[in-house]
C-alpha cells in the first residue's frame, strides 16, 4: 500500500515477500513514527506481519525514552508486527531476531559486517549503523502483539548535526560504491525474519553467540549508577551477565560502552 508522496511503491515489497507472513506493507513519506503508528494498529487487532515504513519521521522513538532522529530518505525506518507464542520474559527473542536479520541484509547487500552490542545495536567499530526498539501491547488472554521498530542508516549525507556524526555511520560511509536501495534491505531483512520466527527457540543461541558484547569488558550506565565489569553472558531471559569487582550483576536494561576485548 503505497503511502501518498512515498519515494517507494510498496506493492512491489509486498510481491517479492509473497510466501512469507510479512504485509501488507505502508509506506509513509513521513509519519511521527511508524512504531507510533503500528502500536496503535495493534491495539485495534491488526494482524501479524503487517510492516510500516517511513522515508522521515517527525517523532521517531529511541530506546529508554530517547528520540530518533535521521535525515529524511537517508535511513530504513520500519516497523514490524509481530503476534509471537511466547511467555513475556522471551520477547525480547523477536527483537534480538530483527537485529540479527538486519546484520546479516547488511553483511549479503552491503558487505559490511556489523557486531551486534547488547542489547540489539548494530555497531561498526565504535559508531551505531542502526537501533532496534520493540513495544508489546500485552492483554490478558490475547497473544501479546510485539511491534519491533529498526533504524538503519543507509546513505547519510555528508553534513550531519554532531551529535550524530560522533556517534553514527551509515552504510554508503562503509564501502565503496552506492549503498543498498532500502526497499532491497527490508526486503532481506524480513526474509531473515520469517526464516527465524519459525524457530525463535534458535534465537537465543544465535544471539548470544554473536552477541560482541559478550567477552567484552563493559561499563552499564544504569541512569543513577553504573557497573564495571566482563559482559559472560546473555541469560535466556536476554539479560546481560556482567561480572564485576563487587559481583556478578544480570542487567535487564542499559546503556554498554564497550572498551577492549579480553
Ligand atoms: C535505539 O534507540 O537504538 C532504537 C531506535 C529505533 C528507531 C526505529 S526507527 C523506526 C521505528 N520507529 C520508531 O519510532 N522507532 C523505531
């Protein structure tokens, strides 16, 4: 369903993910945010798979409360639904899913490799190539609904705020000829998905294993406080394994920095 103004037809997407559960898929030229937007579907019983996208969004959301911002048409900003069988402490296996089908669309479009940071970011080097945000609607007696929200970055341009140009890369800045046309990533990137969704019990295994931040030495911003320490593991849960001076801390959610391997 092409969105007025949207630079890509979406019935072309929708074609090519024939066979798998993803569509109907709306693509917005511009939208607050397509989590916003995909949530409030949810709520009123949209089916699983229906996808938004967004060539800009206005009030894109970011992790713990942040906002997300990216230059219009430069970055893959979509959102996805999904109804999965899961108890609530195993959600977090459709987002870790997402981000592992987002490295592999980068690595198969692009040839760059990202490292996955915990919990779900895509980094190369020290710089962010995308996020991942899921939002759940769960009722009692329904299925939860999980909307699971990517921001890719693609093809910046040179000028950036910076903030983001600190602290950010993108794909065209990470190889040498023209990046990816974004309807191409989410097309293999949904593809990644629905091959993981028919067994999200593997995610947990796949995730942990190239989980980067795993054998890493770590500091967690916890907001008030902070932990120093060795990430060993990621628990089923999805939680980090940090071992300190002071102990072993599992951290359910944070901000990591990576420092050396060790
Ligand atoms: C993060 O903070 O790292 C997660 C960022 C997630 C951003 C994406 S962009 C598409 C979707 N819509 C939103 O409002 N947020 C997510």
């Amino acid at each position: 369903m092409p969105g007025e103004g949207a630079t890509v037809d979406s019935s072309d997407v929708e074609r090519r993910l024939a066979g798998t559960r993803f569509g109907p898929v709306h693509w917005f030229a511009e939208i607050d945010s397509t989590n916003r937007w995909l949530l409030d579907r949810a709520r009123e019983g949209a089916a699983e798979g229906v996808v938004a996208v967004a060539d800009h969004q206005t009030a894109g959301r970011g992790r713990l409360g942040r906002t997300w911002t990216a230059p219009p048409g430069a970055s893959l900003l979509t959102s996805i639904l999904l109804r999965p069988d899961l108890p609530p402490a195993r959600l977090h296996l459709v987002t870790a899913a997402v981000a592992l089908a987002a490295a592999d669309a980068c690595a198969a479009l692009a040839g760059v490799e990202p490292e996955l940071k915990w919990p779900n970011d895509l980094l190369v080097g020290d710089r962010k190539l995308a996020g991942v945000l899921a939002e759940a609607d769960l009722r009692e007696g329904a299925p939860p609904a999980v909307v699971v929200g990517i921001g890719l970055n693609v093809r910046w341009p040179r000028d950036l705020p910076p903030e983001l140009a600190e602290v950010a890369t993108a794909l065209n800045r990470l190889r040498s000829g023209p990046p990816p046309e974004r309807a191409d990533l989410l097309v293999a990137l949904l593809e990644g998905l629905e091959r993981r969704c028919q067994d999200l019990d593997a995610v947990a295994a796949e995730h942990r294993g190239r989980c980067a931040t795993v054998g890493r030495r770590v500091r967690v911003d916890l907001g008030a406080s902070a932990i120093e320490g060795v990430a060993v593991d990621v628990t089923d849960d999805g939680h980090l394994v940090v071992d300190a001076a002071n102990g072993r801390h599992v951290v359910p959610v944070g901000d990591v920095v990576h420092s050396r391997s060790v």
